[in-house]
C-alpha cells in the first residue's frame, strides 16, 4: 500500500514538472507572457546632450501606448571599470527598456500609429543606428 502511494506521489510529481515545463515552452511560442524589448540608440550628434534630451523627451511619448507596462530611457551611464573587457559597450548615446503584456502588444505597439509618427517625425532624424533586442518571460 505505502509503495503503491509513492508511485503515485511520483508520477504526479513527474506529470507536473513536465506540464510547467510544457506550459513554459507553450507561453513562449504563443506570446502568452510578458516580452522585453531593449532598444539601443546612437544619435548622429553622438555625445550631445541637447540630441540625448530630444530623443528622451519624444521617446517618452510611446510609455502611454497600449499594452507597455514599463518603459525606461536614458543616457548611456558613465560607470568607470578597473580595466577594458570586449564585452562592455559604451559607445552609444540612449537605451530603451520597455516591458510588454504579450508578444501581441508589443507587435501591437510597433504597428500603433502614434508610434509609427513619433518613429518618423521625432526620432528618426535623430538616429545614426540603432540595435534591437526583444525576449519572452
């Protein structure tokens, strides 16, 4: 009787491990969790501040856009380091990090019209390059 409860322990044990993990791998295709989206700016004025302040101020505008539910911008930090490494990169002006509901809001955002007119109008006339990094919960 005892050995016939453990087996049954175990089995739901491994049936729930296995179904988060299911759930996990699911989520991740079907956009059900949060999506970050990191945005790495260099402006052509690169290193001016009133450039910076610009792009910052018309940035802030896409916080109030459907489904962001954070939305952080600012300069690139001034952090000294007790020697160089590849891996750090400081030559750009502005980052982005804004959080999503869902893989659908943030594609939602990206096609919202008041964002494709900031984009266009106050930002891009800005911009050098830029790099973008989005990733799921």
């Amino acid at each position: 009787m005892q050995s016939m409860r453990l087996k049954q322990l175990f089995l739901l044990l491994v049936m729930l491990v296995f179904g988060n993990a299911g759930y996990a791998e699911e989520s991740a295709v079907t956009g059900s969790g949060k999506v970050h989206h990191l945005v790495v700016v260099w402006l052509k004025q690169h290193g001016d501040p009133k450039a910076r302040q610009q792009y910052m101020e018309g940035s802030k505008r896409l916080a109030k856009l459907p489904g962001v539910l954070s939305y952080e911008i600012g300069p690139v930090a001034d952090i000294k380091h007790d020697k160089p490494s590849p891996s750090l990169d400081d030559s750009f002006d502005i980052a982005i990090s804004a959080t999503f509901e869902s893989r659908t809001a943030l594609e939602n955002y990206s096609k919202h019209p008041e964002h494709q007119k900031i984009i266009q109008e106050v930002l891009k006339p800005l911009v050098q390059r830029y790099k973008v990094y989005d990733f799921a919960d």
